[in-house]
C-alpha cells in the first residue's frame, strides 16, 4: 500500500523545485495558482498563522505593484478566512 503522506511529500517538493527555478513574475503566479486552488496544500501545513497571513501580505503587495488587483481581491478574500 502506498504511504499517502509520502505522495504528497513528493507532489510538493515537485513543486517546489519547479518554482524555485522560474523567474520571480511566474513564480508569483504559479504560487499565486497554488494558493486560490487550494493545491499542494498552500495554506495547510505547519506555518503558524502569522507566518500566513505575512505570506499573503507579500503576495498581495507584489501584485497590487502590477496592479493585478483582481488577484489582490481573491488573496484578500483568502487572507480574511485565515483572520477570522
């Protein structure tokens, strides 16, 4: 039987190769990707909340300076489930 928690080990050290080898625009979108869909577990895992909400402060600052603020508003939405 496969171990699950090893699957996901692989699936996000997977990704995470991946994004540290893109430019810094494409890494934001793919992390930006992971976090709204809810994949690799962007948001789970062993982070404390502070650390999450300061993440997604980041991610929200990068993207409000390309002035892609439809993305802010779904981060934002996000960042106020973790707040609550």
């Amino acid at each position: 039987m496969e171990n699950h928690n090893q699957e996901i080990d692989d699936d996000a050290l997977n990704f995470f190769n991946a994004v540290h080898n893109l430019p810094k625009d494409k890494m934001m979108d793919l992390v930006y990707h992971a976090i709204v869909n809810k994949k690799q577990g962007a948001l789970k895992g062993n982070s404390t909340r502070e650390e999450k909400i300061e993440a997604l402060n980041f991610i929200i600052s990068w993207f409000e300076s390309l002035e892609e603020y439809e993305k802010c508003v779904e981060l934002k939405k996000i960042l106020q489930e973790i707040c609550s």
